[in-house]
C-alpha cells in the first residue's frame, strides 16, 4: 500500500452509466458487452495517453469509471489533471459519452493498483461525496483548505479559461449558478468548474445537438434519454456549456489580478 500526502485525486464518472446498461439487457449478454466493450475502449486510449505524456499523475480504471491521483501535492499536477480531464469529457462528449468529473485534495492510500486497485483514505472519502453532487454533464475543482496558496495558478486557469468561477451577479447572458443537486452547494470561494467547451469548441447548436444525443450510437433505441432525470441533467449541461461558450468568446476573463506569469501552461503536455 501507497501513501499519498495532500495529493490532487480525481474520479471519472460515466453518467448515466446504470441506465445504459439496462437498455443493452435487450440485446442479449453478447452484443451488449462488445458495446460495453466499445465504450471502455475509447475512453482506455485517451486515458493511457495521459499517462504516457504526463508521468506525475497516474490514470486507471477504478469500477464502472476512472479514477487520477498526483504523487505528491506538487501544483502542476493539477494544471495536468484540470487540462487532461477538459479534454476527455468534450472527447466523450463528441462520442456521445457523458462524463461527470470531481477533483479535490487529500491524502489517499491506494493498494496494490497494477493487480486492481483499492483505494481509502480522507481524500477518497471526500472525493465520492462531491461526485455526488454534480447534477450536469462535466466537473469541478473543490480545494477545501484554499488559503491563497494556490492562488497565482488557479488564476491563470481561469485567465486561459480552463476553468470557470460561478457569476451569479453579471448581465444577461452571462449568469451562472452552478447546478448542483439541491442541498449539496459548496463555497463558492473553493470552487471552480471545468470548461469542456474550450476544447469541444462547438457553437450553441452543434454544442446543444451533442448533448442531446449523448448516448443515442449506443443505446440503439429512441427514448434512451427520456427519463426526466436525464433530462434535467441534459439542461443544466447546455445552460453551462453556453454559459462557457459566451466567456470564451468574449475573451474578457479578468476576474483576479494576480497572475503568476513564470507558469505557463503550455509546457506540461499538448493538451488542448
């Protein structure tokens, strides 16, 4: 067993996973695997490219989903994994795969990962609550003991519009609360929110036409998405995906002063 000090953790949800898969029943044991099947692949060749470019962050399959921890609380990790995870939830996305992402902070233990791993500690425990929270298509950053320390890169973040901080108080368009389930809001001061469109990069239609479709290459029936959950998450997955698509192209994101300029953004992996 492994242990991790104040690592940055992250967990890969497939959303509406579950549901799939109680549609494939109808197909049979067979077809409905090689579809599993499929699904895992896809999201298994971006995943192992991560680990290939980026050796600080460790990627792997954890249960119907994914899980990335840093080795150690090293800052640029995270810009890895806030990069990384932006660029597999539009990929899933413009396959039709719906992913739901949390990313913390905390110590973790992690057993044995290269025969299956188990994970625990107070990071984990911390990290399953807040995926619990999300009520949308994409993810968050939660730093529950942000003191200013990490200030200078969670700015430049958000000035390269990786991630987005909730504006409740702007004109018009540009307004966004997040939609968390009801009960489950956090401090906005800690919270910040992944901007998947910077690499999806679609315009309101095409943007909102993908997330309708999510699903529908693999549940090969009409009314996969017909619950009114799916629908509810479908919705608040297109008021934040707009709400990033205005910021982004407005290219007005000044929303802290300080920037630390000796980061740069670029040097830590393609990304997108």
């Amino acid at each position: 067993m492994k242990n991790y000090h104040n690592a940055f953790i992250g967990i890969v949800d497939i959303l509406g996973y579950k549901n799939i898969e109680k549609r494939l029943d109808k197909y049979g044991q067979s077809p409905a695997q090689a579809i599993i099947t499929n699904i895992f692949g896809f999201l298994d060749q971006n995943i192992n490219n991560y680990n290939t470019h980026y050796t600080g962050v460790t990627w792997m399959r954890y249960g119907d989903g994914y899980i990335c921890y840093s080795h150690d609380d090293n800052i640029l990790h995270l810009i890895s994994i806030i990069r990384n995870s932006c660029m597999l939830i539009a990929l899933a996305l413009n396959g039709t795969i719906p992913l739901r992402l949390a990313i913390t902070q905390g110590d973790i233990k992690i057993d044995e990962p290269e025969r299956g791993a188990t994970v625990s500690g107070p990071g984990w425990d911390r990290l399953r609550d807040l995926e619990k929270r999300l009520d949308w298509m994409g993810g968050f950053l939660y730093l529950p003991n942000y003191d200013g320390k990490h200030y200078p890169t969670v700015t430049n973040l958000v000035q390269t519009t990786y991630l987005i901080i909730q504006q409740n108080h702007a004109q018009n368009e540009q307004h966004f609360k997040a939609p968390f389930k009801q009960g489950k809001e956090l401090d906005s001061e800690r919270t910040w929110f992944l901007n998947w469109h910077k690499c999806l990069h679609l315009p309101k239609n095409k943007q909102d036409e993908q997330i309708n479709n999510w699903w529908q290459n693999y549940g090969g029936c009409p009314t996969v998405n017909d619950g009114n959950d799916v629908k509810r998450k479908q919705e608040n997955s297109k008021i934040f995906g707009n709400y990033c698509r205005i910021l982004y192209e407005a290219a007005n994101l000044v929303y802290f002063s300080e920037i630390d300029k000796s980061i740069k953004i670029g040097d830590i992996n393609n990304g997108c």
